[in-house]
C-alpha cells in the first residue's frame, strides 16, 4: 500500500513540476526576431524593445559601404527567428568608414611586385605618372590626395596610391 501511494506522490509532484516549468519557461510562447539589417542603433534598440528581446552589441566588422555608418549589418538569432521573450539579439555595426591600413615598404621595387603588394593590403593603385631615372618601372614615390607617403604610414583600406615609376631614362644633369 504504501509503495502504491509513493508512486501516486511521485506521479502527483512531476504532474505539478511539469506544469511550474511549463508556466515558467512561457512553454509555447516565442517572439518572431525583427530583421535590423540596415537599421541604426536607435531604430534597432526600438524595435527590439517593441518585441520583448534584448540587445548586446558585438565589435564592428569591416566597413561595408553599401549600409550606413554605424547601421546594423549582422545580427544573431537572424531575422525571422522564433526566440523567448528576454532573449537577446547579438548586433554587429558598421563603422564610421575603412580601417586604417599600414602602407608597405614598396618604394625601390618594380611596380609588377609594388601593385599585388598594394592590392593584397586591400589599396589601390591610383594615378601612374612617370620621371626619368634609370630604373625602368621602379617605384620611385607614392602619395595619397597629392601629399607624400612613406612605408609604415596608416590609410583608409581601399585608399588609391599614386605611384612615380622610373622610365629608364638617365636624367640630362646625370
């Protein structure tokens, strides 16, 4: 008898744990994730706000120049989730514009090795111009919006280097 009413208690008390879990994890109950894609931080903390979820804001990925700056351009859960209330939303923004980039030791090489040095550093090669100097094809100089740069100097990633190359030539006061 008292192992029938054991069982019975048991029986009774997982009855009433499933149904305190069900009504404590809002069992059933999901909220659909907004798609911030685009959206500015403010219009983006309103939506989630709008939709009982929280925000937490991860680093900034590369710039991407086809969204706003500081505008959502990743998130996590993606848009169209079915999530719990209180959840949150991971958000990557896109920065104010290019990393800054550290331009190569390039001057003194041919421009058939500068130009793939460049462009694997995500620059790229602007306007090419040419002095006489023997060095056929040897970069010369470099500038960035007609001002002089040097190897080490920090510039926006997709920035267009000039370049002066050598044409060959020995100069007349040579």
């Amino acid at each position: 008898m008292q192992i029938l009413l054991a069982v019975v208690a048991i029986v009774v008390l997982s009855f009433l744990m499933l149904k305190w879990l069900d009504y404590r994890t809002n069992h059933g109950s999901f909220v659909t994730v907004p798609d911030l894609a685009g959206k500015t931080i403010e219009i983006a903390q309103m939506e989630i706000n709008d939709h009982d979820l929280t925000m937490e804001i991860q680093d900034s990925a590369n710039f991407n120049p086809s969204f706003p700056k500081f505008s959502v351009i990743e998130q996590y859960p993606v848009a169209g989730s079915q999530v719990k209330e209180d959840r949150k939303i991971y958000l990557i923004l896109n920065p104010s514009g290019y990393r800054k980039v550290e331009v190569p030791k390039i001057v003194g090489r041919t421009f058939r090795q500068a130009k793939p040095t460049l462009e694997a550093i995500g620059f790229e090669v602007g306007k090419i111009s040419y002095i006489d100097d023997i060095g056929k094809d040897e970069v010369q100089s470099i500038s960035f919006q007609g001002k002089s740069v040097s190897a080490g100097d920090l510039l926006p990633m997709t920035s267009k280097i000039d370049v002066v190359l050598g044409n060959g030539n020995r100069g007349l006061d040579e």
